[in-house]
C-alpha cells in the first residue's frame, strides 16, 4: 500500500512525528511518500529518505506567520473564521486531489493538514489523523479538560479562578463548531457531507492517540469501544486507537556550547515552546529569567528572530537542539504544553513549567500537572513572581521530579511510532 504522509510542514513536532511514524510503515514493508504544500522542515523529511511532493499552492512565510498567531488563539476572534479560508480551500483541495491520484495513493496521515479532510473523500480513500488525546471527544466526555484562556485580559484571571471554567470547557468543547464553515462551505458545494462540530471535524476515518494510556488515564479498551456521548454531534461515531508517544529525535549531538552552560551549580533550564508557542510569551519569560539565580538554555526555533538574542553566562540561545538529548541535562523545564515538548520532557525526566497558548496544550499540560509532576500558569499570569515561585517549587521539592520519573517510566516502554504504524496496516488490511 502507498500511504502519503501530509504534514503542516511549518509544525517541527508535527513533521518529526510523522517522519518517525513513516519510518516504522517502511519497516511494515509500507510505500511512503510525503506531500507539502511548504515550509522550513521540508528537509528533515528529505534528510531521512523520503520523497516530499511539493503541491501547489505553496504558503508562504507571512501567510504561515498569520497561521500560526490562529493557533495561538491570537488571530481573527470571528466564530466562522478558520485556519484555511473558503477561497484557500478551493485552491488547496483540487491540487491535492490530482496529485492523491497521481501517486495512486491508498490512504493519507496528516497532522494538521486540514484541506486534506475534503480532498481524499473525493479521491475516495481514507484519511488517518494523528492526535494528542487531550484533544479527542472521550477526553472532553470524562470531563477530564482543564480550562485555560487563549483570549482574556490579565485583569480578570483571577476572577476565571472562581468561576466553574473547567465544567465550561467540557460542556462545550463536544457542540462546538469553531474552524468549519469554510469547510463545509465547499464541501456543499462537492457535495460532500457536512461536519457536525469541531470534534467531529478532527477526527479522520482513523484516529491514532499519540499518548500513553496510563498517562492520559484512558485504557484502550475504554478508547477502542468509544461512543459519543453527544452523537448528534457526530457524522458517524469516530474510530479510536492508540498510537503512542512520539516526539522529535532531531539529528546530531549536544552542541559544546550547550554542555559548557550546563556544566554548573545553578539550576538548569530548559525553554522549549516549539513554533505553536508565541513570540511575546517568549520574550517575557526570557526577560524573566534573566534576573533568576539559574542557568537557562532557550530554544527559539523560527518564532525569535536571532538577531535579537544575544546569549550571555546566565541565557544561552540555539534555533534548534536534539531536545531528547538536551531535555534531560536540565533540572526543570519551561515549555508551551505542545505534545511534542511535553513528552520530551517526561521521556527526560524533567519536571515541567506548562504554559498554554490555547486548549489543547492545556490538556496536554493537565497531564503531568494532576500526576504531580509539573505546574500550569496561564500566560495571563506570566509574571516575575509567578513564574519564579513555579521554578523554585520545582527545583526544590524532590516529588515533583519523582513523579516525572515514573512517567517516564510508563511512556519509555511504548514504541508509540512503531504502534501507530501497525494500527495503521491492520486498519487498510481489513
């Protein structure tokens, strides 16, 4: 079977994932191909073998820019605005239809792809997504979602405290219908079915879960024989199965520099907020911890410009690091709460700061943070005192990093690249 991997190629977790998942179908005796349509982590796929099929249209920089601000929750407030708009997915869907075609492709993997959702009904093949869980119907049905605001002013924060958010969220997330009217616009217009809500918008034919059952507290079983508890929400009850932990393993070693800052009596940090995080949260907690008594390294990837970083013996700044290699060097992490960061730092051991840009990022923090091994602020909360008493509490209380040991424990002993490729074979092969 040929199976196209689509990714977003501007999402670093999202490439490296799929690279990783790719990598076991070939060992499955699988064909693999990668679709993109642009982005700057083109050529880690191409580094590791595969064939990536450039399809036009291309987004460019300053368009992927306004992408990502969207995904921060930073973006147009409108309830009928989207990732892609109408007139964006009618250039995107029939170019990919064409070249689905082309390579005679039996299914297509994405991450967050999402013209692809209306593309291969009309190739007629299926399409496999890739999720966190906290990002899936059964973790807003268990009521397991932690609220966390993407829009709101710092000077009501506190007053979200005392209002039941988290009862909100998990009432709501199940009827929302955020991101899909340009969708079901065209698919109107194709004449394919209409999306009842965001949920039933993110799940594929197939839904891989790249966590651990033990960590998200869901068994396989319980995901497996999963039915909606709101099923008018839903075209057709969604197909769940569990992939597993997967997170980027970038090529090469720990940079010298990297191991010169942390050969130290300090207290290391590392900072990680992938490409989701944003730039401003960035920015404050780097001039945050310049006045800390500890040794930070902060990764930038392409949401700092470098020109504007200059590193110092306190604050060490690098693009990109081997983050599973690195991650565990330090002592406590800061990251955005991406899944790709937040299972680095439990496959590393190291305790965790979350601070969330918008809903998932939230659940995928909750994780850790209800299993005692890390702390949640709301990016509203970013303050010097706030963020400095998060990392003392960390450093300083030995269970925190107990805690991040024995889930590191759970999640080591899960292949979840080579797991979500069978998965993947066993679902075509029926």
């Amino acid at each position: 079977m040929k199976i196209v991997c689509f990714p977003h190629f501007y999402y670093l977790s999202e490439v490296s994932r799929l690279i990783e998942i790719g990598k076991a179908l070939l060992n499955q005796q699988q064909e693999v191909v990668f679709f993109s349509h642009g982005g700057p982590y083109e050529a880690l796929a191409r580094d590791a073998g595969f064939e990536v099929v450039s399809i036009n249209p291309t987004m460019s920089l300053e368009r992927a820019k306004k992408y990502m601000q969207y995904n921060r929750g930073e973006g147009s407030k409108s309830l009928n605005s989207s990732f892609f708009t109408y007139e964006e997915l009618k250039a995107y869907v029939p170019a990919e239809v064409d070249a689905l075609r082309q390579v005679h492709a039996d299914a297509v993997l994405i991450g967050w792809n999402l013209p692809s959702y209306l593309s291969v009904q009309l190739v007629g093949i299926p399409i496999i997504v890739q999720q966190p869980g906290p990002w899936t119907a059964p973790f807003f049905d268990r009521k397991m979602a932690e609220f966390a605001p993407a829009v709101a002013g710092a000077s009501i924060v506190g007053l979200l405290h005392h209002l039941p958010m988290d009862r909100l969220m998990n009432w709501l997330m199940p009827r929302m219908r955020l991101w899909i009217t340009p969708f079901n616009q065209l698919a109107s217009e194709l004449g394919l079915p209409q999306y009842k809500s965001t949920l039933d918008f993110m799940a594929g034919d197939l839904t891989l879960i790249m966590d651990t059952p033990s960590i998200l507290g869901i068994s396989s079983k319980e995901l497996e024989d999963y039915c909606p508890a709101y099923p008018k929400f839903f075209r057709k009850p969604p197909k769940y199965k569990y992939g597993g932990p997967c997170y980027a393993r970038l090529p090469g070693d720990v940079p010298e520099l990297v191991r010169g800052h942390f050969d130290t009596q300090q207290t290391r940090l590392y900072c990680a907020m992938g490409v989701s995080g944003s730039p401003n949260v960035l920015r404050s907690i780097i001039d945050i911890v310049r006045g800390l008594d500890l040794r930070a390294l902060i990764v930038t990837t392409t949401i700092l410009d470098e020109e504007n970083n200059r590193s110092s013996d306190q604050v060490l700044f690098q693009s990109h690091v081997p983050a599973h290699l690195v991650n565990p060097m330090a002592d406590i992490a800061i990251t955005h709460g991406g899944a790709g960061t937040v299972q680095t730092a439990i496959h590393s051991g190291t305790p965790l700061v979350g601070i969330p840009m918008q809903q998932e990022q939230a659940g995928n923090i909750s994780l850790v943070k209800r299993q005692g091994a890390g702390l949640m602020l709301w990016k509203q909360e970013l303050t010097r005192i706030n963020l400095a008493s998060a990392l003392e509490t960390l450093a300083s209380d030995s269970k925190y990093r107990e805690s991040m040991q024995r889930l590191k424990l759970e999640q080591d002993q899960v292949d979840g690249a080579a797991k979500a490729a069978q998965e993947i074979v066993n679902f075509l092969q029926v």
